[in-house]
C-alpha cells in the first residue's frame, strides 16, 4: 500500500498505547503471510535485544535494539511499523519458523491483513 490504512494504524497505536503482546493479526508483505501476535515497539526491541545478547557471534548488535529509538513515524508519533513476536511465515503447511519468530513490517508495505493468528494443523 502507498497510503497506510488508517485502520491497521490505530490498530498499531493501541497496541503501543496498552502495552499489550495479545493481538494477533496476519498480514500479507510483498506476497508472503506473516502470522503472529504485535508487541510494542519497546518490548519486542528488548526481546531482540535479549536473543542478540545471549549470542556469541551476534552479542555486539544487542545494544543497536536498546538504544534510542528516534522519530518512529515522521508523522507526529504514528506508527509506521507492526511488531511481530511469535510470528511465522505461512508456507504451504509450514509456518516458518515453527517456533515463532520477531518481525517488523512497514505498515505501507501490507497489502492485505486480518484479524487473527492462522495456524496449520496436519491431519
């Protein structure tokens, strides 16, 4: 999308408002289905913060994560990103990673979404 939904914006600012991880929504990004639940931004730049640390190899890039976070929007503090926790690329019947992972999307870029998380079960 050229123009953010005004609807998945406020979506976003109530989550950064609640500080709530409970909203689940899947979107679709440049053809691929992202599923999951958001977080705030600064909750799920700590979560990456915390998995960074804990890294040998990737440690050093936890403090890019806890440093200041500047203009979020450019538009007066209206978000321009949706963050993911537990989230999984839907492929065929596969969500990727299985486990759940952190994502940040531009709100611009969904072309699609709903309210929700999707999950495959194999029977």
């Amino acid at each position: 999308m050229s123009n953010p939904d005004d609807l998945l914006v406020a979506i976003a600012a109530a989550v950064e408002a609640e500080r709530s991880n409970q909203m689940s929504l899947t979107v679709v990004v440049g053809g691929a289905v992202l599923t999951g639940r958001l977080a705030p931004e600064a909750v799920w730049r700590e979560r990456v913060a915390e998995v960074l640390r804990d890294s040998d190899r990737l440690g050093p890039f936890a403090d890019v994560f806890r440093g200041p976070r500047g203009d979020r929007s450019g538009r007066g503090g209206t978000p321009t990103h949706l963050h993911f926790h537990l989230a999984r690329i839907l492929q065929g019947s596969l969500g990727i990673p299985e486990t759940g992972g952190m994502y940040r999307v531009a709100i611009e870029d969904v072309g699609a979404w709903t309210v929700g998380d999707f999950s495959y079960v194999d029977r």
